[in-house]
C-alpha cells in the first residue's frame, strides 16, 4: 500500500482554526509556481460542466472548488483529514457542498476501482507516494476511456534543483535531499514519467 511521510505541525494542514489554515493554504496557492501550474491544468481540463473528476491529494481544495464552482462532480482525496476539514470549511464558503465529496484516505482507495472519472487531478502527490508504480495503476484503473491525467511533479534537472540540489547533495552531503518539502521520497524527469504511464498505467 503507498504510504507518505507526514508533515510537522507548523504545516498548514495541522492548523486547528480552519480560517488561519485556510488562509495559509490560499496564500501558498497564490505563489507563481503554483498559479502556473493551475493556469495549465485548466486550460487542460477544458470544459468541466457536468463532468466527474477525481482530484488526489487535493489538500483543501484549491483545484477541486473552483471546479465544482464550473458545475463539475468533483471527489477530493487527501491523506490528510484536517486538510479536508478545511476543504469542506472553503466549499461551504464558495456555496458548492452539493459538488464536492470528500474521502480521508493515504491511498487511492479501492472502492474507487468502481468509478469512472472524465478527469483526474494529482498535483504534486507522486513525488511523496512509496509505490508509484501501483499509485499510477490504481489511477489508471479508474479513469474514463479518453478521460484526460493532470499531473505535475518536481523536475530534477530543472536549474534550481540541479544548484540547489549539488549544493546539497555533493557539498552538505545531504544525500536524501529530495527538495524542501520534508515528505518528498524522489525527483522525476519528463523521460522518467513518460516511461512509467507508458509501462506501468495498461490496463
């Protein structure tokens, strides 16, 4: 079963007032590398009215309500239960509860094996899974014929990884510097993911 590493307490995610984590959640959202990818997933997603869409380690819903805002059927799973506490907390605020389920899980559960869903969202959640390779197929088995995967990851030969990371690697000797997120397990490349989704997602 993939497993991940847990964040410590000053993480967002373990903030007890739902306002203060849903603010610090939003205003990590609101960073430019975050609003890029988001930019791309949409233009991505394409039309969603209607549509079912799985979003996996959604956090607190910061793809997942704004999707449910353009009418789509959205399930949000995240390891994390005060995560979704906070994502239910932000759709009641956005007044779309009716489009919106919620599943506390740290794996894609099998249940969902059973569904079919147009679009699936994972958005910087591989690099923390253990299995990947299963985390890919369990994906793939719930997808919808012709369904679209949205997902993104850190690049390990991107330049501030390749300084940051022989900084760390080769002068710190950190040598399970996986980036500056704590619970991150491995660095992909482009090639990398390719091979895996062309190997690993047949069904």
């Amino acid at each position: 079963m993939p497993k991940s590493l847990k964040y410590d307490e000053s993480h967002w995610s373990r903030e007890a007032d739902v306002d203060k984590g849903l603010a610090q959640y939003l205003e990590l959202a609101d960073r430019a590398f975050n609003r890029t990818k988001f930019r791309q997933f949409w233009s991505l997603a394409g039309a969603v009215k209607g549509k079912k869409i799985l979003d996996y380690g959604g956090g607190a819903g910061v793809m997942s309500i704004p999707l449910a805002q353009e009418g789509a059927d959205v399930l949000l799973v995240d390891a994390e239960a005060n995560a979704l506490r906070t994502a239910r907390y932000y759709a009641e605020k956005k007044l779309v509860t009716n489009n919106i389920r919620t599943i506390h899980s740290e794996s894609l559960p099998e249940s969902l094996g059973k569904e079919r869903f147009d679009v699936i969202i994972a958005k910087d959640v591989i690099e923390h899974i253990e299995d990947d390779r299963k985390f890919l197929k369990d994906l793939a088995n719930c997808q919808d014929k012709g369904g679209v995967l949205l997902l993104s990851t850190q690049n390990r030969i991107s330049l501030n990884y390749l300084l940051e990371g022989s900084y760390q690697k080769y002068w710190r000797r950190n040598i399970d510097w996986f980036g500056w997120d704590q619970t991150h397990l491995r660095f992909y490349t482009s090639w990398d993911l390719k091979k895996k989704l062309a190997r690993d997602t047949v069904r």
